[in-house]
C-alpha cells in the first residue's frame, strides 16, 4: 500500500469551515441589510410629479363633422371614448370602470360600455346599467374651437349620473 506523506495531505479544521461560513453568511447580512436600507428610503422618497398646477392638457380629437351621430369612438393613448349623441352633443367618457378600474370596452351591438373584469355595464352616458360598478363613468371637459373637438385630460370629473351639463354642443 502506498501511503502519503503527512505534509502532502490537506487536513481541514473545523475552524476554517467556520471562519468561512461566518465570512459568507456576514456578506449575505450585509447585502440584505443594505436591500432592507434601499426598500425603506423608498417610502421616503417622492413618486412620480402630480399635476397642481391645473394646466390643461387637450388631446384634439378631430374636426365636428368627422364624428357621425350617435356614434363612439375610442382614444386610448387619452384614455377615453369621445361619444356624440344623437342630438350632436359630444362627452368624452373615460375608459376607467369605476369598480376597479379596469378599462371598460364599448360593445356596438348592444350599445353599450362593459367591463370585461366583473361585467359591469354602462349606457352611452356612462350610466351605471349593472353592477358592480358603484358610480357613473368619470368624464373629461370637452371644448370645441375652431370646429375642433378638444378633450381636456388633465382633471377627470367624478359624477354619480348624467348631467346635461357635461355635453358639449358644436
């Protein structure tokens, strides 16, 4: 048998396991320390600018004449839908279903907004047809100037029903 000399064989101690781990398991403590640090200064840190100013923002939708009567047509980059009624009145119904917000899809046959989350559904004027939505499609302000259709995006309107007074005539 063939043995090997005593200074040739590599003997592991139990302390240099255990400085090792200690050294890993410290790099680990403190990477997890520092991403703890990072998630809490987070909170602390400012989001995204929120508009206080009020300035308007308009998307201009297109010129009067473009827009049948009785018709919708979507604006998903502005997130909502320009509806002309059929007495020429335009409202600008946002696409957000006042559930949960996810966005509602108009249905042509049935004339009709529905929210494909929980199958809310609301009439041309955004009115609540079935639940579980609590409340009326928010709107935008709608201007016509020019013999353009301009829809103010900035400040969403709240409103539980429909009021004549959120159309726009030309």
């Amino acid at each position: 048998m063939h043995s090997v000399p005593e200074e040739c064989s590599v003997k592991e101690s139990p302390d240099n396991r255990r400085n090792f781990l200690k050294k890993i398991w410290g790099v680990f403590g403190i990477v997890a320390g520092a991403e703890s640090i990072a998630a809490l200064a987070g909170f602390f840190k400012p989001g995204k600018k929120l508009l206080t100013d009020n300035t308007p923002k308009f998307i201009v939708a297109g010129n009067v004449k473009d827009f049948q009567l009785n018709s919708v047509f979507p604006f998903r980059s502005g997130k909502f839908y320009l509806v002309r009624l059929d007495d020429g009145g335009f409202m600008a119904i946002s696409l957000k279903c006042t559930h949960l917000g996810c966005s509602v899809i108009w249905n042509e046959a049935k004339k009709e907004f529905i929210c494909p989350c929980h199958a809310s559904s609301f009439n041309t004027f955004g009115e609540v047809m079935k639940a579980p939505a609590p409340r009326a499609l928010d709107v935008f302000h709608v201007i016509i100037e020019e013999g353009k259709v301009k829809v103010d995006v900035s400040k969403v309107i709240r409103r539980n029903g429909f009021d004549k007074t959120l159309v726009t005539y030309a």
